[in-house]
C-alpha cells in the first residue's frame, strides 16, 4: 500500500512539474537569467490572492463548493511566488559572488602564466 501511494505521489509531481503554469514559470525563473526576474514575479502573488478571493466571493453567492479547491490552489501558487522572490534574491547574490570569484581566479592565472 505505501508503494502504491508513494508512486502515485512521484508520477503526479512529474505531472505537476511538467505541465503546471505556475511550475513551468518558477522553473524558468531559477536559470541563471531568470533570477532577476525574481522580485517582479512576486507581482503574481497579488494576482493569485486576488482569484482567491473571487472564488470565495462566488462560493458565499452561491456556486459550487468545488471552487475552494480552485481558491486553494490559488493561494498555494500566490504563496509559492510570494517566497520565491527573496529566495532568487539570495541565489542571485551568491551565483554573482561565485561569478566574481572565477573572473578574479582567472585573472590571477593569466597574470601567473604571463609573469613565467
């Protein structure tokens, strides 16, 4: 029973990745050229809690109950985006730092082999 949940669990994380609005943006956020795009994506968030709270407005009027599924998602994706910004601020930072230490041991090894 515990393989059967735990490979129902790793196929629908592959199919979330995979297809996934939401996945498919973050993904492309964490590429080196996307982490400056950090910051701007929390923008999103604003959009997700704003389809949230539709969806409760047209549950209390009246719809049906299966959109706090979709008001749940909602929230999980604003959340998502909201933490993500300065998780890219961080990785930024570091990937620049990094960057900056193999420009400078790359400068130190031309100077040495121009110096021999």
């Amino acid at each position: 029973m515990l393989r059967t949940i735990w490979i129902a669990s790793l196929y629908t994380r592959a199919f979330m990745r995979r297809f996934m609005p939401t996945n498919i943006v973050l993904d492309k956020l964490r590429t080196r050229r996307g982490l400056k795009w950090g910051v701007p994506a929390m923008l999103l968030a604003v959009v997700y809690f704003y389809l949230a709270a539709v969806m409760s407005v047209l549950v209390d009027g009246g719809a049906s109950k299966w959109l706090y599924v979709v008001m749940l998602a909602c929230i999980w994706n604003a959340f998502k985006f909201l933490i993500f910004g300065p998780v890219s601020l961080v990785t930024l930072v570091r990937v620049r730092l990094g960057e900056r230490r193999s420009r400078a041991a790359a400068a130190r090894a031309q100077q040495h082999l121009a110096s021999a």
